[in-house]
C-alpha cells in the first residue's frame, strides 16, 4: 500500500519534533553537567534520516506511515518518561541509556521505512 503525502508529512514533521526534543535534552544534559555526545550522536543520526526521508517525500513508500506514526508515538511517550525519570534518577547514567535505547528503537523503525 502507497503511503500518501499528507502522510508522508504528518511522519516528517513528527520526526522533525523528536529532532528538537533530542536537542532540548541535550542542552538539559548540559546544565545537569552530563557528556550530551550520545545524545548528539542520536540526533545527528536522526537528521540524517530526515534528510533522506525529505529526499524520498514525493517518491512512494511503502508501508503505513499511520502505523508508523503510531509506533513512534509511543516510543516518544516512553522517550519522555525516561526523560523525567533522568531528572531524579541517581543513577543517571542508566537512564540515559535506556532513553538512547528507545530512540534506536525510533531509528531502526524509520530505517525500514527507507528499504
């Protein structure tokens, strides 16, 4: 099934929105006194597939960019979560880690969506 523009757009702006909250958090990353570079990498490699996705917007995909949509929602939910468990977290370190783990879960679901 062809994915439709609007679609493809709706997907795009959304990735667009993880972008800025990847580089919010890496500023707050910052202030807390915490290496942002893992973060950075993610965001960097998040662009990277904006970019491609931008490339392919008038092209057809495959796949149901809804269900994609969906799925990213909820892991941006649990993005969040993670995000205000970091803020209070001791052991930060493992916080991070488990928020870099959802968003390569984010990457790998948008990776697909290039094939």
């Amino acid at each position: 099934m062809a994915v439709q523009t609007n679609e493809k757009l709706d997907l795009l702006k959304y990735l667009i929105f993880i972008r800025g909250k990847l580089q919010h958090l890496s500023i707050e990353l910052l202030t807390m006194g915490k290496d942002p570079a893992k973060v950075d990498a993610v965001e960097k490699k998040l662009a990277v597939q904006i970019n491609k996705l931008r490339a392919k917007v008038m092209d057809e995909w495959q796949g149901n960019a809804s269900q994609i949509l969906s799925e990213l929602q909820d892991l941006n939910e649990k993005a969040q979560a993670k995000i205000r468990e970091m803020r209070n977290a001791v052991d930060k370190t493992q916080a991070l880690s488990d928020f870099l783990g959802i968003l390569d879960k984010g990457l790998a679901l948008v990776a697909d969506v290039l094939v």
